[in-house]
C-alpha cells in the first residue's frame, strides 16, 4: 500500500504553499486533485525515489476559541487515523499560539512519525527564535521557508526514511478494478447491474474503506476484485466529515488498483472534477477506462457520440489512447462491454514485450526516424528494453540521452502503442546513457 503524510496545523502558517511546492517538484509527480472542504487537497510527489501522497488539510476560518477547538480536533484526528505520518506546520513569525497548543497535545499522543516544521524562517535571526517551539513538546524541529524552498531537502529526507515500506502485493491477489468518479455518476448503480445480473460471484469482501466494498468477480474467464470507491467531490461541495474521511480512502483505492472506471453522467459532460480524476489515475500509471454514463438521456443523431468523444480526447490529450464506452447502467445498455474493456486495458498494461522484438522492430523506424540534432550532435539510439515494472516502461540506451526532448519521447510512445497496443495504458519512456 502506499504512504499518505498529511500537513496539518492552524490557518495561514503557509501549508498550502508547501503542499504546491511538494507536488510540482519531480517529473514523477501527480496533479492535485481538489480536496473535498475548503483547502484541502490531495497530490502525489517522490523524494529520493520513495513515492508518496501528500494531503494538505487545510485551514479554518476562526470564529473563536471553541470553534476552532472542534473543528481542528476534527481535521487532525481524520489526517492521523489516514496518514502514515504528520507533518505539523507552525510560524515563526507568530511563535506558538493557542491554536497550536491545540494540535499540538493531540499530536502528543500519537504513536505516528510526527514532524515539527517551523516555516518562514529565511534567515539567521528567524532561526534562533524558532528555539521556542521546542515548548509544544513534540522534540526537534525542522525549519524551512516554503515559499522558496530553503530546508525542504532535509526535512523530506527524514520523511521518507520514517515512513513505513509498502507491503508488497502477494503473487497471488487478484486484480483491482476500482470504479471512481463524482459523486451519482452511477458508480454504485453499475456495480449493483452487474451483481444483479452476474452468476458468477464468489463472495463480498469488506473493502479499503467504511463504504466501500471489494466484490471478488468473474467475467470472460477473467477473476478480479471490483472495487466501488467514495465519489470524489468538489472541495466546496462537501460538508461532512465523513466524506472527506471517504474520498480521502477513494484516493487511495486509486492509487492501489490496476484498472480505473472512471463513470461520468453523459448529462454533464468530462468536467474539470471529472478531469482530476482522470489526471490522477493517469500519473499513477493506471489503466484507464472512460464509462459514459446516462447516455440514455442524451438526445442524439448518428454524429452525437463521435462528437461526444473528439471532445474528451481533446480534454485528455495527448495521453489520447483511452477507451471510451457509451453506456446507460438504467438500461443495462454495454455494461458488460465495460468490464470486458477494462479487462482487456489490465491485460495491455501487464504486457512484457520480448527484448529481441522490441528491438527487431523499432530499431528500423528509429533509423529512419532519429532524434533531432542539438547542438551540432547527434543522438543514437542502439538498444531498447521494457522494465521490470508492473506498468509499462521502456529504456532507450543512446550516446547522449540528455538532448532526447519532450517531442521525441512523444513519438517513441506513439511507435510502442502503434505496434504493440497499450491502450488505456499510460507508457512510460526513458532515455539512458549507453
């Protein structure tokens, strides 16, 4: 499983500019996804090769003492019992206040790596008055200043060495077909067709979340966990713990699973909620499937769902290659089309090319097609190979991998997908030094 560290503590210490600072900061990272109350947002980023989810929790517009008191212990308590560590965030500028006294004794208890971060400290002076917050009781602190980034190095080194390593999925656990989107998109609508309809269900199986249940299915000769998520809200639109206690478990069930449906209501179009979801999935290297859902209610001509389509393949450009069904789970129109889609996306994305094919057939078209020359040198690439990874991965050996651009990559993917197929299957591309 992956980890999650949450950043908590008071409004206006400058979490939320750490938060923007940890997700843009790799190649490897995933956009935020907008949380699920006022601030709170959710991201992917690695640090020395360890990935991990960071979710900023936000902050709260006081309107006294006891306000506060309920809604931090709230906020933290939800982070804690997610989180596989903390990162608490005070001011040097304002040294402790009440509020972080309040966090701070909650945080006193926990049996988590909690981190105590003091931000805006860009000089000398700063520095020594941060000595004061060793009186929250929580030990050693770590200073930065996360408008630029001074401190951050060390602090994420301690992070990533205290988080715990992730289990390693046992040979023998069967896909995860995770079924995401907004909220009455029909996600719990299509699960429950398929159940209605489908003999062959082995069992229920109590799932990653408090409502959210593994189904253990089979379908086309084909065994695997369907997985039915907490939708995923705007930030504005959500008012209940409990939901944010849900969509903070549906983030990780995308994180987790190898296949993502991704259902949205035709009667509302790919939005842009409905685009971080896809974003999402697609920087977790997830297969992906677009489920277009209440096409029943959709008045239509002969063009409607190509039209329909173009426009969503250009939302999502250029990972374009994406399989997109048109369904109605009211009239059980293509639901099992979908799975059969999905199936076929899980099996692209566990596809191991032999290193002598990928090599007898790109290598012509490369020679024919080679990068472009910078700088008066040219790049020559003499060898390819997938990854031992469990999504698909490839390495391009070349004399001078630094000046392989963007573009080119690009083209490389294209060739893999034109003569291999991986659609529904973000491809990676890597250049490295022969």
């Amino acid at each position: 499983m992956g980890n999650i560290v949450a950043i908590v503590g008071r409004p206006n210490v400058g979490k939320s500019t750490f938060f923007n600072r940890l997700i843009k900061r790799r190649e490897a990272i995933v956009d935020a996804v907008s949380g699920v109350t006022r601030d709170r947002h959710y991201g992917k980023t690695d640090w020395n090769g360890k990935e991990f989810s960071v979710i900023d929790t936000g902050g709260y517009v006081v309107g006294s003492d006891d306000v506060f008191e309920k809604e931090i212990d709230k906020q933290v308590e939800l982070a804690i019992d997610e989180a596989d560590a903390i990162i608490f965030m005070v001011d040097v500028e304002t040294g402790i206040t009440g509020m972080d006294e309040d966090v701070a004794k909650l945080l006193r208890k926990v049996k988590k790596p909690v981190f105590l971060v003091v931000n805006k400290v860009d000089n000398n002076k700063r520095a020594e008055g941060a000595v004061e917050f060793y009186g929250l009781g929580l030990g050693d602190y770590y200073t930065i200043a996360s408008i630029n980034g001074s401190g951050t190095g060390d602090l994420l080194d301690a992070i990533v060495e205290a988080l715990p390593e992730k289990e390693e999925r046992d040979e023998e656990e069967l896909p995860r077909f995770a079924v995401v989107g907004r909220p009455n998109a029909g996600k719990s609508s299509f699960i429950n067709a398929l159940i209605g309809e489908e003999r062959y269900i082995v069992t229920d199986i109590a799932g990653t979340t408090r409502d959210s249940i593994d189904t253990k299915y089979n379908r086309f000769g084909f065994e695997f966990n369907l997985v039915d998520t907490a939708g995923i809200r705007r930030k504005s639109k959500v008012k209940e713990d409990l939901e944010f206690y849900s969509v903070m478990r549906s983030v990780r069930a995308i994180e987790h699973c190898d296949v993502c449906l991704l259902v949205m209501d035709a009667t509302r179009g790919f939005d842009g909620q409905v685009q971080n979801i896809f974003w999402l999935a697609e920087r977790n290297r997830k297969g992906i499937v677009i489920l277009v859902n209440k096409w029943d209610l959709v008045d239509k001509d002969n063009k409607t769902a190509k039209d329909y389509e173009k426009q969503i393949r250009k939302e999502i450009a250029p990972f374009t290659d994406v399989p997109i069904v048109f369904m109605s789970v009211l009239n059980k129109q293509r639901i099992f089309k979908a799975i059969e889609t999905a199936v076929e996306v899980y099996k692209n994305r566990s596809k191991r090319i032999k290193t002598s094919t990928l090599n007898d057939t790109l290598l012509p078209i490369i020679q024919k097609n080679p990068p472009p020359a910078y700088k008066g040198k040219y790049v020559k690439i003499k060898y390819i190979m997938q990854l031992p990874t469990p999504q698909p991965q490839f390495a391009f050996f070349c004399n001078l991998p630094q000046y392989v651009k963007e573009p080119y990559k690009r083209f490389l993917e294209n060739q893999l997908r034109e003569h291999f197929d991986f659609t529904g299957v973000p491809v990676s591309v890597y250049m490295r030094k022969k």
